[in-house]
C-alpha cells in the first residue's frame, strides 16, 4: 500500500476508477490527463499491490484548496483509503501553506459526507439543483 502522485500515464486507470462510481466528478481520461498536467492541481493515487485503486484531485491556489475530484474502486472501498487520500491531500496542502479547503458534493452521496465529515470538514452551505437540475450540492470545508 502507498500513495503517490499521479503520472500522465496513469490517466486511463484514474478515468476508470472514476467511472465505477457513480457520484464521482466523471472527467474522462482526457480530463483526468489535463488535471494531472496541470500545475495547480495535484493529483494524489493510492495503490494495493502495484495497482491504483483509489484517487483524490485538488487545486491549490492562493492558500485556497478545493477537492475537486475522489473516487475509489467499489472493491476497496470500506477500507479507509478514501480517508487516507484526504488526510494525505490536506497535510501535503496546509505543508504548502494552504489555509482552507473546500468541496461539493451531492446531499444523497452519505458515504463521502460521513468521509469528509470524519476528516473535519463542515457543512457551509448548499447550491440548490445543482446536479443534474435536481440534487442540491452540499458546501463542506474547513480552515487549515
């Protein structure tokens, strides 16, 4: 087990670990290969002999972080790598001088809220319809 940063080769896994959940950001391996390039974002993996199984994407910019992206092979889920990811991603982001983060999520999705929730991230707010014009978005986030 260990956690690593994403490399652009990896995009086609993370695409397909996204795809097998269905709340999950769902950016394709075009858009998980973008993230990955892109200097804002880190894009952290965590791997179980030799093969990813779980992802987490963030943007940090001006002290401000935003989760944009998690997701985990249905397989390993319950097994804490979710939380793992999270714990690893808001370390790394308060060790660059990151001062708050925040996220979205759907208010059905339980499972993540009870994950953020656990890692200390609050309620904000809600965005109204905001999925699919029909599931309101859950505004989590902390200081740091």
């Amino acid at each position: 087990m260990k956690m690593r940063p994403a490399l652009a080769l990896d995009a086609a896994r993370l695409a397909f670990i996204e795809s097998t959940q269905p709340m999950s950001a769902h950016w394709g391996e075009k858009g998980m290969a973008g993230e990955i390039a892109n200097a804002a974002s880190s894009v952290w993996c965590w791997e179980e002999n030799g093969e990813i199984v779980g992802f987490l994407a963030l943007r940090l910019a001006a002290g401000f972080c935003e989760i944009l992206n998690l997701a985990v092979l249905p397989e390993a889920c319950r097994k804490g790598i979710g939380f793992r990811l999270v714990s690893h991603a808001l370390r790394d982001v308060r060790a660059r001088g990151g001062t708050a983060v925040t996220l979205e999520v759907n208010v059905r999705n339980h499972p993540a809220i009870a994950l953020y929730s656990k890692a200390g991230l609050k309620e904000q707010g809600r965005r109204a319809k905001f999925y699919n014009g029909t599931d309101d978005a859950l505004i989590m986030g902390a200081d740091l």
